[in-house]
C-alpha cells in the first residue's frame, strides 16, 4: 500500500513465474534476466527481460479499486467483518471470471486490458482456485469490489451479460430450477450475499414475468433496500383491499371494477419480496390478479412495480401500522348499535331513515375499519340483499359528508377502544414523496366542481365522472377521502362515556369466549 504497486510475481515482459535456479547449467545467465523459454521446445530461446527495472506501468493510482479494497480487507481484520467482506467479493469474482468477461475486469479494475492479457487460466471449475498470476488475481478482486459497489444501468449491463455468458449447469428436472428462472440466474454467482443478489435481480429485472418481479422484487431502484420478508406482519398490516389512496397512485384506468384492482393491488403487496417462499402459488396468484388491463403500457408497468415494493417496504418498516387481520375479528354485530345511530343522526340533524340506511352506515363503518371488500362483506352486511342493494349502497357513499364522516369515526374510536384496540380508525403507510406514481393522487380533479355538482343533487356517479373526465372509482375515491361539507351544526358526542373502554382482563375473556364458540 506504501509504494502503491501489485507485488508481481512474474516477468513484466513475458508475465511468466520467474525460473530460479535448482540444477546445474551448462550456459552463463545474468540471473537478474528473465530465463522463462519463449519456445516450448527451443533450449535457448528465453525472455532475457531486465527483472531489476523499475515498474512504474504498475504503480497503481490513489483512487484504484485495487488499492481501495486492499485497504478495506486490512481493515476487515480489525473489525471482524472479513468474512462477509470475501464472501461478497468471491461470489462477484466467480461471476466475472467464469463470464471470461476480461474486457468487463479491466474497466472496473482501472487496470489496462493489455496487462492483463494471458494472465487469466481457464479452470475446469470456476472458483475454486485462485488465478495463477497475483496481477491478474489483483484486478479480478478490484473488478469485484466495484461491481458490488456501484449502481446504475452501466453496472446492471455488466451483470446481466456475465449472467447469460455463462453456460447453464444441468438442472435435474425435479429440481425446480426452470431456465432463466431467478433461482436458476442467481445460480450463475454461487454464494452471493442477499445485497447482491438484489443487485443481480434487479440487473435481470427486463428479464422476468410480472409474478417473478413481483415475488423476487427485482425494482432496480430499490436493489440496496429489499425488504426482509415476513408473511405474517406483511398478511397482517397489508388489507384486503389496498388503501384508496395508494390505490389511485397505482391506477392507469384499465376497464377493472374498483374491488378487483385493490384486490389485486393488495395481493401483489403482500407477497412482494417473499421470495421463493411462495414461488409456487404465489406466482400463479399474481399472473391472475394483475392482468394486462391493470398494468397499461410497458413503462407504467415498471411504475406500478416499483410502487408496489415502495409500499411493501413503508409496511415492513412501520412500526404503528395498524393489524387489518385483528380487526377482522371484532364483533360486527355490535357495531352501530340502533341507539348508537340515532344519536348519530341526532348530533348531525340528519334523517335516521329506514333500516337500510343504518345497514349502509354499518357497512360503510366496517369497511372504513378493516379495509374490507365490499363484495366480501357477509352476513347482515352482505351486499344483494335486494335487487338495488348495491346501487343504494353507492348512493349512499356519494352522498356522504364531512360531518357525517366525522361523527362515525369518533364512534369508530370509541368501538375501537371499548374492543381493546388503540389503534387509529384509518392509517396509512408513508411512501417517499420521489416515486414516480403511474396513476393521480387521489385528490387531483376539479374538487370544487364535483362539491358544487353534488350540492345540486347531482349523485348519478357515472353523471360525475363523466363531467369530471375521471373513471366512476376515482368520484367515490375523492368523495370517502375528502367529503363535502353539509353546513349544518352538529354536536359532539362523548362517545367515551357512552361506550366505556373496558380492562383487558373483561376484552380478554369475552373475546377467548367468543373463538370458543
């Protein structure tokens, strides 16, 4: 490191070992010449190279990645980190070298392609042994060092074609490696840490199906950031439905009905980055879901993925995300009892209604809560009770206000609570404000025209979005994050004293009862 050189351990002229003296020579030598035999089979032909020359060709520059990781693995040892440390360089070292990609060495070595000519032996398998000239050896572990480095398009091109210029070992049938296949692909660079493996998926990311992205979650942008993979946290705080929010950002206006596109939004969430723990089922699953009318043109696919992985990652990442699959298990039943809902209706100086219309608020409730589909709401709440259950349900929506909104979450606080749950009645994952969303914020139409239209009575949602130039779902996606003001006064309710949260020992029982039953 001192004197910035590869300590060579060869001829700089014909790069072969230097030959030492170990027998009687008839002949005088200068035995500061090289004596290597230029022809096999010629006893006089040596190289006769000066070995006592200075080498200043090889004197390597200060930002060299050949020097830069010397440095580093002298530092490992102090660390304790030089395991990890080789065990990445190896694995892109194996990658590059068995590539013969010598041209790919050179440039991210920093050390002239020319030096290195001849100096790299082909093995029978790759990686088991050392090249047999330290130079050469030197700039492979250089290349290493910045492949595993860098990012970019110029480094993914560098992985990508010393992937597919390494021939495929066989692959017994039963072994579940299909050609080309992630699995397969990051075969090519045995033992890579997960860091770079991220680096080599995202290299090959052109190269997959929509349900291989996805389930191995090769996003080129978030390659140093995967997300690490639990099933049951991201089954627990991922809903059924996709938040509307997030959902509108992800939409590209496909002719799919609003349940089938958070549906398949959602799914797409939960199982990104899993992996091969769901390569089976799970790529099936999202092949389904996230059909060619879902994800538009080619560049707002890669959008729509990308924003996928962001929000798996906000998920992974959170640590007051709220748990959809509990909530799921609170006694519906209980919800917006009769009395609860006239004095709703009261506090607001609105119209209790029949029946159907606490039955809507119910549902309403219950979705905003859980995030569940409305085409699997069931029992009381299931929707095709009647022939216009579906159509009063949607005016019902349309028609919602602020205040309205306002008074059934205060009452959703309070259920929440009583239940045990502290948790807020509506969250949100935060995703980074610089992705580049394919689809609307939520709120990006004319809000003031839609408010004006619905004062007039206007509540026809396909009359809306056609005035508005936006499809049906993003009317009620607005309406639910963004409601209308009524202008009337309303009152608030203690909603604590009305339903008193109870102790844990009483919430406890009662719900170990109700599994019991």
């Amino acid at each position: 490191m001192k004197h910035r050189r590869v300590l060579l351990d060869g001829c700089s002229e014909c790069h072969a070992p230097v030959v030492e003296m170990r027998h009687r020579e008839a002949t005088l030598f200068n035995p500061s010449t090289c004596r290597a035999r230029l022809e096999a089979n010629v006893r006089t032909s040596f190289c006769r190279a000066d070995l006592r020359q200075d080498y200043d060709d090889y004197r390597l520059p200060e930002s060299s990645p050949v020097l830069e990781v010397h440095r580093l693995l002298v530092d490992s040892e102090a660390d304790g980190s030089t395991r990890g440390l080789l065990s990445l360089l190896q694995a892109a070292a194996t990658g590059l070298r068995a590539a013969k990609a010598y041209d790919e060495i050179a440039e991210l070595s920093g050390i002239p392609a020319e030096d290195l000519l001849g100096l790299f032996d082909d093995e029978q398998r790759i990686g088991v042994s050392a090249p047999g000239s330290s130079f050469a050896m030197a700039a492979l572990v250089g290349a290493a060092y910045t492949l595993t480095r860098l990012e970019g398009r110029e480094t993914r091109r560098i992985i990508r074609q010393a992937t597919f210029a390494r021939a495929p070992a066989f692959v017994p049938r039963d072994a579940g490696l299909a050609p080309g296949s992630p699995t397969e692909l990051l075969s090519r660079w045995p033992k890579a840490p997960s860091r770079f493996q991220a680096h080599i998926l995202a290299a090959h990311d052109q190269d997959f199906t929509v349900g291989q992205r996805v389930l191995w979650d090769t996003s080129p942008g978030f390659a140093d950031t995967g997300p690490s993979y639990d099933p049951d946290q991201r089954f627990s705080h991922v809903p059924q439905a996709l938040w509307p929010e997030w959902c509108s950002r992800l939409d590209v206006g496909g002719a799919v009905d609003t349940d089938t596109l958070s549906q398949a939004l959602a799914t797409a969430v939960r199982l990104n980055g899993s992996r091969g723990e769901w390569s089976d089922t799970g790529s099936a699953a999202i092949a389904r879901v996230l059909r060619p009318n879902l994800l538009g043109s080619p560049e707002e696919t890669d959008r729509i993925l990308t924003g996928i992985g962001a929000l798996a990652r906000s998920v992974d990442d959170a640590r007051d995300a709220v748990d959809y699959a509990s909530r799921t298990d609170l006694p519906v039943d209980d919800l917006l009892q009769p009395n609860h809902w006239a004095q709703i209706a009261e506090s607001i100086d609105m119209d209790p209604g029949s029946g159907r219309k606490r039955r809507n608020a119910r549902r309403y409730l219950w979705q905003r809560l859980t995030a569940t589909l409305a085409s699997e709401l069931d029992g009381d709440l299931a929707i095709g009770r009647t022939r216009a259950d579906r159509a009063e349900y949607t005016d019902f929506r349309t028609r919602m206000t602020l205040e309205f909104q306002r008074a059934l979450d205060a009452y959703a606080t309070a259920f929440l609570r009583h239940h045990g749950c502290a948790e807020p009645v509506v969250w949100l994952p935060h995703v980074p404000a610089d992705i580049e969303w394919p689809g609307p914020d939520i709120l990006d139409l004319d809000l003031q025209r839609l408010y004006d239209m619905l004062a007039n009575k206007i509540v026809v949602q396909h009359r809306l979005a056609v005035e508005l130039h936006v499809s049906p779902r993003r009317v009620l996606r607005a309406i639910d994050a963004a409601p209308p003001s009524a202008g009337t006064p309303s009152t608030s309710l203690d909603w604590v004293a009305i339903i008193p949260p109870r102790d844990a020992l009483t919430a406890w029982t009662e719900n170990t009862s109700r599994d019991l039953r």
